[in-house]
C-alpha cells in the first residue's frame, strides 16, 4: 500500500489524491492516479469541473491503471488492484471487465452498490486499515 500511496502523489486534482497499482504474479503491471485525459487541462491548473458535488475533470486512478494496460497491451486478468480509497461504481465496473480478482482498498468511499457489484461478480473486497498500525500485515502482492 506504501507504493500506492506514493503513486497517489501524482494526482492532479486536489480535492482526493488517489493511487491505483495493479499487480499480477507479485508483479507490479501499470500504475494511475487520479487526473485529466492526456492533453487537457488539470484540475492544478484551471480548477475543477463540478458536477452534482463530483469533480468530472478527472479519470479516477483504477481506470488510469486500467486504461494504462490496455495502452500498452498488458493484461491484468487474473491481477490484483490495489488503490488508495474504495472504488466508486463506474471504477467497479471496469475492475470487474477488466477481469481482476481482487481490490485491496484503505480509505473508506460511501458506494454500496460498488461494493455490492465487486461481491456478485466474485471479485475480493479487502480493506486495510492503514491508521491502525503501520507494522499490520498488508495482503501480499501475489495476485
């Protein structure tokens, strides 16, 4: 999860930094952080695009690891996403098209019909409770 923390740096919209890696076979395949469609503007650099109290400017970091993949003709079936928040509905759809088994999640988003879409489609749900201590056993990277 310190990778994925790490990679959430690099976000580009101030109001959530989130971090997406993918892993398969203890390997890490493609990285993404929240962000704007190369070539337009970010969230740092013209504001936010609000829509219903969501910023609309960005692809959110599991779709960049995702899109990523598909980008450079990496499959990530059969991998593991590890991301900085819970997915949101949209983010759950692709991980489950995109045929990942697993979401290991720290930070808590109000979505139960993500979590409930991951649970039908037999994808693993597993949150880490990153404040409880640093030295807790975090999954391994064995997707």
């Amino acid at each position: 999860m310190s990778i994925t923390q790490q990679v959430a740096t690099r976000s580009t919209c101030d109001r959530a930094q989130v971090g997406a890696i993918i892993v398969k076979d203890r390997r890490i395949l493609t990285t993404g952080y929240n962000g704007a469609p190369a070539g337009l503007p970010h969230c740092d650099e013209v504001g936010h695009l609000m829509i219903d109290g969501h910023c609309v400017r960005t692809l959110h970091a599991e779709q960049n690891a995702i899109l990523q993949a598909a980008l450079h003709g990496v499959s990530v079936a059969g991998g593991t996403v590890y991301v900085t928040h819970q997915p949101c509905l949209t983010c759950a759809k692709m991980i489950i098209n995109a045929g990942l088994v697993r979401v290991v999640y720290a930070g808590t988003y109000p979505d139960a019909n993500a979590r409930a879409f991951l649970s039908q489609a037999g994808v693993a749900l597993v949150h880490i409770d990153l404040s409880v201590s640093q030295s807790a056993p975090v999954p391994a990277l064995d997707a």
